[in-house]
C-alpha cells in the first residue's frame, strides 16, 4: 500500500517564483484506477519525465489533449525541461497533485 500524501523537495529554478529551490510540497496521490487523479489546467503537478521515467519534474498542468498533458515551467527566463522539449506527457506519467508548499530546506536561500 502506498500513503496518498508524498512530500517532494524543489530541486529547481523553472517554477520560480511560486516553487523555490528548496521548497518541500505536499502532494496527492491517492488515487486509482477506479479514482483517478483529478487534474485541472492550472494545477501544479508531480509527472515522470517521458524520456527518462526515473526523473521527475514540477509543472503547472496547461491543457490535455488525447495525448496527455501539456505541462509548462513558470519560469522560462531558465532552461527548463517541460512540454517545449518533449511535448504532451501521458496521463499515466503524471504522478499527483500539489496541495501545498512549505518550508524550505535547511541551507536553502
């Protein structure tokens, strides 16, 4: 069994200034098949990577199409790994949904 609640440290600049290097977020993923994962144009999602299904990115969700969700750095002034480089991501690979963000990490700025 796994707990629905997964606390995920910001490792990254790309969600700047909502999501800070540092940041600790609480995410939903209590879902299954028969439950599945409501996710809204707006939300900030937790998805594995496309290519490399061991990396996970934060994204804010933009749109779904039948091909699964376009997900978008907040901040593009940095490079950022999001839909500009490996498009729509499935719906199975996103992993949940942000409820909160909250301290930071010791040693952060």
């Amino acid at each position: 069994m796994r707990w629905p609640l997964w606390r995920v440290a910001v490792a990254e600049r790309s969600m700047e200034p909502a999501l800070c290097p540092g940041d600790w977020l609480l995410v939903w993923r209590g879902f299954t098949a028969a439950r599945p994962l409501r996710v809204r144009p707006g939300h900030i999602v937790i998805a594995q990577h496309p290519g490399d299904v061991n990396l996970l990115v934060v994204k804010r969700a933009m749109n779904c199409r039948p091909e699964g969700w376009w997900l978008a750095s907040d901040n593009t002034a940095v490079p950022a790994v999001d839909s500009r480089s490996f498009g729509h991501v499935p719906v199975g690979l996103i992993q949940g949904r942000v409820l909160l963000r909250y301290g930071r990490q010791r040693g952060t700025p």
